[in-house]
C-alpha cells in the first residue's frame, strides 16, 4: 500500500481516534478485537490503570488496515506529538518496517518504547527425523542446502522466514538464499506438512506447537530465546548449543516521535512497572509468553539492530533491493 494511500486513510480515521480524547491515555490496536495487537493494549492498558500507573483507565481503539500500515500513519502523519498515545506493536511492525511494507514509513518516525513479553521463536522436526540436535540440522544445511525444506505461517520474508536464516548465519552458513521455505497458512499447516513428511522441519512460535508435543509427534531443537521455558525445560536454547540468536515474537509499544524525553522514559517506567506486576504475570502464564522485558533507550536501541539486520537479511533472500 502507498505512503499517499496510507495518508488518505489516516486522515479519514482520525476523527474516530480523537473520539476518545475523553479519556487521559489512548493505546490503538493496529487490528481489529481479538488479535495479538489487541490483546496487548487491553491486558497492558488494564494493567496499567489497576497498579494506578495511570489515573483513568486506558481507552483502546482498534485500527486496522494494511497489516498496521494504517495506524503507523494515523501516529506519523495526525498525532506525531501526542503525549498520552501508545500503540501496540510486535516482531511483525519491525519487519514489516524493516521491509518497506509501510509504503515508505520507517522505523525512525516513532519511538519503541518497550517490550514486556515475548512468544519464543522455535526450530523443530519430527519425531523420527535423524536430526537429534541444532547442531545436526546446521549441519546438514551446511552440507547440502538443499536437503532441507523449512515450512512455515509467514509469507516468504516474514519473521518465521527469517528466524532459521538468522540461526544458520550466527553458524557460520552465509548462502542462505539456497535454504528452502514453504509458506503455509499458519503454523498448525506447518506442523501438519512436517508431520506428513514434506519439509524436514518446521519454524514458528512457542505457542503454536505447545499443543503437539504431548502427543511425541515432533521433537523442538532449539527454543530461540536467552533461557528454557517455563514448563519446557527439556527444550535447549539454541544459544546454549553454541549458535547465539535470539528470535521471539515480542509484545510491547511505540509511541509518536515528537513526544519530549522527558514523557518517553515516563512510558519507559509504565511498562516497566507492568512488566514487575503479579498481574502481568498471570497474564504471560495464561496467554503462552515468556518474561522479555526491554524498555526505554535500551530496547529502542535493540529495535534499531534488529531493523538493521532484517534488512540485511532481506536483501540477501531477494524480499527488498
């Protein structure tokens, strides 16, 4: 979608976000009710007004369009400066970002102010594969790229894409334009065409094969977080198998750009404070996430990284020039 669409747009919302002006703080859901966006204003907005982080509860307004294309624009182009705007953001906004899929935006017209949890990305085969380690499917690739497929829930380019891509560059392994991908519609597909014998491995979150591994039908490689989850402490990280990456789907925020100093660390110190709540904590246990918490200059400085190197990544696999 064009920059000049995404505008057009934007100004055609604006009236229905500054609807809400009677409350003091606004969190957009760049998606409509129920999705990952969405669930993350509503439980951090919550949580924010009930350890009296802020004095009137959290209006949440849901604005879809071009996959957050619209709401990026909605904060860049109407409300670069408004103090008491957050807006829910994950992986998928910076690679999008990353990607020019934004018509043009960049990762600079905002602020990310925090990530405060994260759905741990995954590398796993089946069950009977003769792939027992991280280090055996490295390997393999290392040898012959193209003995192994990897099957996945994003497009070609997307975060499942790159996340096995950044596993074999921190090995050593730097043609990864010859490593196969199979996009699939989410990650229950692909962990169906790994069952079936189609790939020889799958790539995706924590979340979306939590429910196969009871039955033995696959075996997880490497988990690509810092630590072993919680209730899976038999699954290594890749990092303790020597190959340093960390690749998790991260729930957290950006704010306008032209908000001062001064207010983005007070946001910084809001989700920080969420981040430390018990009642954030039982949201993380009861949705899936795992404790990852960046706020502040710190994690806008990992957002500038992670732009950097999915760009790099994505020149390299054809997705941007």
């Amino acid at each position: 979608m064009s920059l000049t669409l995404l505008r057009a747009l934007s100004s055609a919302a604006i009236l229905a976000v500054t609807a809400t002006s009677a409350f003091a703080v606004e969190c957009i859901a760049p998606s409509d009710p129920g999705g990952g966006w969405d669930f993350t204003c509503r439980q951090v907005g919550k949580i924010m007004y009930d350890i009296k982080e802020v004095d009137t509860p959290v209006q949440v307004t849901n604005l879809a369009g071009a996959g957050g294309g619209l709401a990026y624009a909605t904060v860049v182009n109407e409300r670069n400066d408004d103090p008491d705007l957050m807006v829910a953001a994950s992986s998928a906004t910076v690679t999008r970002l990353a990607q020019n899929a934004y018509g043009g935006a960049t990762a600079d017209q905002v602020r990310f102010v925090g990530a405060i949890g994260a759905d741990p990305g995954v590398i796993v085969v089946a069950a009977d594969s003769p792939y027992q380690t991280l280090g055996d499917l490295v390997d393999a690739i290392k040898a012959d790229p193209g003995s192994v497929a990897f099957a996945g829930g994003s497009a070609a380019g997307g975060f499942d894409h790159l996340k096995p891509l950044q596993v074999l560059k921190a090995a050593g392994f730097e043609d990864i334009a010859k490593v196969k991908y199979i996009s699939v519609n989410n990650g229950g597909d692909a962990i169906t065409q790994l069952i079936g014998g189609f790939v020889q491995s799958m790539t995706g979150d924590m979340s979306e094969v939590v429910g196969f591994i009871p039955t033995g039908d696959i075996r997880v490689l490497a988990v690509l977080s810092d630590e072993r989850i919680a209730g899976f402490e038999d699954i290594p990280t890749a990092k303790e198998q020597g190959i340093d990456v960390r690749a998790v789907n991260w729930r957290g925020m950006y704010v306008p750009a032209g908000i001062s100093d001064e207010r983005f660390q007070e946001w910084a110190t809001k989700l920080q404070a969420v981040a430390e709540s018990d009642e954030w904590q039982k949201a993380m246990a009861d949705n899936g996430l795992a404790p990852f918490t960046l706020v502040g200059d710190d994690f806008q400085a990992w957002v500038d990284q992670d732009v950097a190197q999915t760009q790099e990544l994505s020149r390299e696999i054809g997705v941007i020039q």
